[in-house]
C-alpha cells in the first residue's frame, strides 16, 4: 500500500488533434466541494447548531434567573400577625421586629407600613383601602445574613409564645423549588442537546454514505491500485470538517442575533409591563460572556463531530470493501 494522491488528468481537444502535448488538470476532489447535497446538508446542520444553541441559551437564562431569585429569597424572612380580637396590632408588629431583630444571624427587621401593605393588595382589592376594616394580616420583613443564618425553629417558637396570632416563613419551601427547577431545566436541556448532536451524527452517516455511493468507483480504484484508508477518509474528513464548520458557524450566529435581538428588546422595553414581566421571569434575556462561550464551543463541537462521524463511517465501508474482495 502506499499514501500519496491520485491526480485525474485528461488530454485537452487541441493535444489530441496534433499528436502532441498533454495538460494536467488540477486533481479532481473525491468529494464533490458543491451539489445540492451539500447544501442541504450545509441547511440541516446549521439548523441544528441553531437549536442546540437556542437550547443552551434557554437553559443559562433559567438557570441565572433562578440563581437570583434563590439568592433573593434566602437573603429576608417573613413575620406574617394575623388581626384577633383585643389584638394591638402596632404593638405586636414592633414586638415582633424587636425579638427577629435580637436573634443571631438577624441583620435587620422592618415593618410593613400601611402604606405599603396597601399597595401589596391593590392588584386584587383596588385603592383607597381601609385597613382598619379589613382583616388584614401584617408583615415583618427580616433580612438574614446568609453566611450565619438564624435558627429559625427557636425563633418561631419564641414567636409563638409572645404573639400567638403571629407565623414565621423562612421560604425554605420556594427556595427548595427554585433548586429543583433549575436542575430539571438543565437536566432537560441537556437531553435536548444529546438528541440534537445525535441527529446530526445521523444527519453525517446518511450523507456520508450517499457521497461515498455516488463515487463508490473512485473510491474503489483508489482503494485497490494502492491509496490507504486513511487518505481517502481524509479527503472526507477534509469535506465535511468544512462542510460542518460553514453550517454551525451559520447556526451560531444566527443564534447570537436572536439572542442580542431579545436583550435588545428587552432594554427597550423595561418601563412596560411586557417588559416587567418579561424581566421577573428572565432577566435582562443576555445570557454573558459564558453563554456565547457555550455557543462557540457547540460550533466547534459540531464540527468536529462532522468530520469524526464522516472519517469513521469511511474506514468502515473501506474494511468492508476489504472483507467482501479480499483478493482485489
């Protein structure tokens, strides 16, 4: 066996009519570099890059959201006093402040004025409240210091004892769901993009197989008068290495657009209630310096899986040309 190119020349009409004088063309690919094939191909893969990026994208902004909204969460605590009967209600609120605020790991303890406990209800009450009227329960806001948290159990007991009416919410429950919403989102976006990159593992063989189909004689004559495996897997290696990157570069940047299109918006929009809302559940839509690392590192990986799956999937219809004409 030797490694070395095989060139394909042909004589040109004018060396022929005179007898004389050959010209070589440049060496013809075994790949064909153009076709509708490799369009589509081309097509394909960057619609898959454009997914598993969006994918990935989705997952970092759920996730940061949710580290957030965790951290908000934890850093305060709530003292909710129902109204009851003979119940001193400012006196039971500043009770309340002063026994959070003597607890260890209590950085603080603020009451809920009447002003503000209105405005927590005008959504659903209207305005012009009058809470004198209305059993309505009041708040304590007590800020914990995250690195020596407060034991909680002893001051709900403590709560209990002074200011029956009175409960404490650690928001331990909302904390624990945040976590396991985030690890499901990320569990779940990364099936996505298992079945993604699979898809176009799939996507290569087929085309693989059909570029190998259309140049079987080729790559047959090349095999037996002497070129190793590895240079014809090469020259698809070679083929679909840049028939890969062009598709998940596409894919990528168009993902990229997206995603500075919805920041874009997102800032154009803060003082809005879409906007509002659109921030609360996902931030500012930008997904930072590691989320458009991710996607340039998914281009690269599919890429390079493109032009793995081809060069693979070329050695193994090479050692079972092998096995089928021993003797050729």
């Amino acid at each position: 066996m030797i490694d070395m190119p095989v060139e394909v020349t042909a004589e040109t009409p004018q060396a022929t009519a005179a007898g004389r004088g050959r010209t070589r063309r440049a060496p013809a690919p075994i790949v064909p570099a153009t076709g509708v094939a490799g369009r589509a191909l081309v097509l394909v893969i960057a619609i898959m890059t454009f997914l598993s990026c969006l994918t990935l994208g989705a997952v970092t902004l759920v996730r940061d959201t949710a580290a957030v909204w965790q951290n908000q969460i934890a850093r305060e605590a709530t003292i909710q006093i129902k109204p009851s009967d003979g119940l001193d209600m400012e006196g039971a609120l500043a009770e309340a402040a002063r026994l959070a605020g003597q607890a260890r790991g209590v950085t603080g303890a603020r009451i809920v004025d009447r002003a503000a406990t209105a405005r927590l209800l005008e959504p659903w009450l209207g305005s012009g409240l009058n809470l004198d009227e209305l059993p309505v329960p009041r708040l304590v806001v007590v800020t914990v210091d995250r690195t020596n948290p407060p034991d909680f159990a002893a001051l709900r007991a403590e709560l209990a004892a002074k200011i029956p009416s009175s409960s404490l919410d650690d928001h331990r429950t909302w904390v624990d769901r945040l976590v396991a919403m985030a690890r499901t989102t990320v569990m779940l976006g990364a099936a996505v993009l298992v079945l993604m990159l699979s898809a176009t593992v799939l996507t290569v063989v087929f085309a693989t197989r059909g570029a190998m189909a259309g140049n079987g004689h080729i790559i047959e004559v090349l095999h037996f008068v002497g070129a190793e495996a590895k240079f014809i897997a090469a020259e698809f290696r070679r083929h679909f290495l840049l028939t890969g990157m062009k598709g998940a570069a596409a894919g990528g940047i168009a993902a990229i657009v997206v995603f500075i299109g919805f920041s874009f918006w997102s800032s154009r929009n803060l003082a809005t209630p879409e906007g509002d809302q659109a921030a609360a559940l996902f931030g500012d839509f930008a997904i930072g310096a590691a989320g458009y690392a991710g996607v340039a590192l998914i281009v690269l990986v599919i890429g390079a899986l493109t032009a793995a799956t081809s060069h693979v999937t070329v050695v193994a219809y090479l050692n079972d040309l092998e096995i089928r004409q021993p003797d050729g």
